[in-house]
C-alpha cells in the first residue's frame, strides 16, 4: 500500500480544483490524466472530500450592500401637518441635500431661519424653514451611521462573512 502525501483540496468557481500537495498548490482539471489528478482520485478513493466552493464576498460586493442600503431612504416626522414624509437618500438625493443644507447654513448665519425652502421627498413636496433642517439631517445621521459602523465592522472581518446581507449584520 502507497502512502499518499498531505493533500487537500478544493473546487473552485471555475470547476477546476485546487489541491495542495505536500504544501504545494496545484490547479487541477476535475476530468485530467495527470499524475497530480490521479493521485488526487487515489486520496479520494480512500474516503477523502474534495471541498465544495465556497464563495468568499470581495469588499465591492460589501460596499454595495451597504449602498443599497443608504440609498433605501428613512422616515422623518416634520411633527406637524407634514407628517411623515420619506426622505431620499440616492447619490443624487445627497446632491441635492448639499445644495439645500449650503442654502439653509448661509440664511441660519444671517438670522433668517424663518426662511422657507421648497423641497421634494420620497412622499412628495414639503415646506421647510432653514431652521428646520439640521433636524433633517440629524435624523439622517441617526439612520446612516450606524449602517456606516456595521459596514465597517464587516469589511474588517477575515473573511467577510458569507451572509453578510443578512439583516442580523445590519441595523
């Protein structure tokens, strides 16, 4: 009986195998004739598993779920006739927050924070006084953050977790 080196394997998304042999990596062809194949078949005929792929998520796929989920928007309760409206938060919804938070800090700076400005959120247009706004986005800092600090949490982990879309990883 032949003593089979160390090895260990596994497939890859590809199909093809990765089988370490005796600390060596090899990429194999499941189908191949070769002398590493076949000493793989042998290291499987005496009862050993060839590991199944396991998708492992890059960093990019993590930053777009946690886009996805910035850009799904939060309730925000004017408190008054307003009710609640749903206030966007896409790349150009955060443009546009720019504009309209430059707008409201210049007329706060020069006492006018009566001043109304006409904006339009996920439910429809609102009236909003400059003074009014810092409330806006005090809210959105409490909806954003935290998707912010789990987002990092995340990335910092080795691996990312497979199921890191999961809503136990979220706030």
């Amino acid at each position: 009986m032949t003593t089979l080196p160390e090895i260990t394997a596994q497939y890859l998304s590809s199909g093809m195998i990765e089988a370490t042999i005796d600390g060596k990596t090899h990429t194999l062809v499941p189908s191949s004739t070769s002398f590493l194949a076949r000493l793989l078949r042998a290291w499987e005929d005496e009862g050993n598993t060839i590991a199944p792929y396991t998708h492992i998520p890059t960093e990019l796929e993590l930053q777009e779920e946690r886009n996805r989920r910035l850009e799904a928007g939060f309730p925000f309760d004017f408190g008054d006739e307003r009710g609640v409206h749903t206030i966007g938060t896409t790349p150009s919804d955060m443009e546009g927050w720019d504009e309209v938070s430059k707008y409201t800090e210049a007329l706060r700076a020069q006492g006018q924070g009566t001043t109304v400005i006409n904006v339009v959120t996920n439910t429809g247009p609102a009236s909003v006084a400059a003074s009014e706004w810092p409330l806006v986005l005090i809210a959105a800092g409490e909806f954003r953050q935290p998707i912010w600090a789990a987002y990092f949490a995340l990335l910092y982990q080795s691996p990312i977790p497979a199921d890191f879309t999961s809503d136990i990883h979220w706030p």
